[in-house]
C-alpha cells in the first residue's frame, strides 16, 4: 500500500459525502461537511485506518464499519463541544448542556445516523483509492 494512494485516499475521501450532500441538499451544507470531515479525519479516520490495517482488516466491510462509527462519534463529539455555547446562562453548565445534546441525540437520531451513513460513504472511498487493488496482493501474500 503507497503512501501517496494513502494521502490521495484522505484527501478525497470527504468530497464524495459532500457532493452527496451537495446533490440532496443546498451547496452550503456540503461546504459544511468538508469543513467537518477533515479534522474527523485527522481525529478519527486516521487511528482507525491504522487499527484496521494492524488487524489486517482489508475488507470493504471492515472499511464502512469503521467509517459509520467514526462518522457517529464525530456527530457526538461535535454536538457536546458545540454544547459549550457562549451565549448560554451562566447557571447553566457546560456538563449538563453536554447531557442535553446527548439527550437531543437520543430523541431525534436522525442527524447522527445521516452523518454516520456518511462517514461509510467517506470511508468506502478511502477503500477505493488505497485498499480495493492493493489490500489483496497483501493478503494473499501471508
């Protein structure tokens, strides 16, 4: 596996979401997943791409697990952070907005499951640039 198919394949791996994005939604909302994706990339994507290929996880299954529970995670820690909102009361704290943004979550999960869904998308790209050809020769070479 080339370090540049690897670098191509994360740079890459955020448009096809976001013309996904683009395609079912406004130009506006896509521009916003570029945003979101990269550093989720950066955070997640990346530890985890090195998980699955210490485990010798090759597969386009492992590839879109992975990426639906890094896009999950990445909804979760973007709604708890954005919970420590500035223009919030002072008597509120930042742990209890943190558990309301959970809570919000777990009543409506839609948001969470879309940018799930997305992350695999983002995910089975990544494979397609960097794993589809060469993770077989590796494999069949053990």
């Amino acid at each position: 596996m080339s370090l540049v198919r690897t670098i191509v394949g994360f740079l890459l791996a955020p448009i096809i979401p976001a013309a996904l994005v683009a395609i079912f939604s406004d130009l506006g909302n896509s521009f916003f997943v570029v945003l979101f994706e990269y550093p989720a990339i950066l955070v997640l994507g990346v530890p985890a791409h090195l998980i699955l290929q210490k485990r010798r996880w090759f597969s386009w299954s492992a590839y879109a697990v992975a990426g639906f529970l890094v896009g999950a995670l990445s909804e979760l820690l973007y709604r708890v952070f954005a919970a420590a909102d500035v223009y919030t009361p002072k008597d509120i704290s930042w742990q209890d907005q943190a558990l309301e943004a959970v809570a919000d979550l777990a009543r409506d999960p839609v948001p969470l499951l879309l940018v799930a869904y997305l992350g695999a998308v983002g995910a089975l790209t990544f494979w397609l640039i960097v794993c589809a050809a060469t993770c077989r020769s590796v494999r069949s070479a053990d």
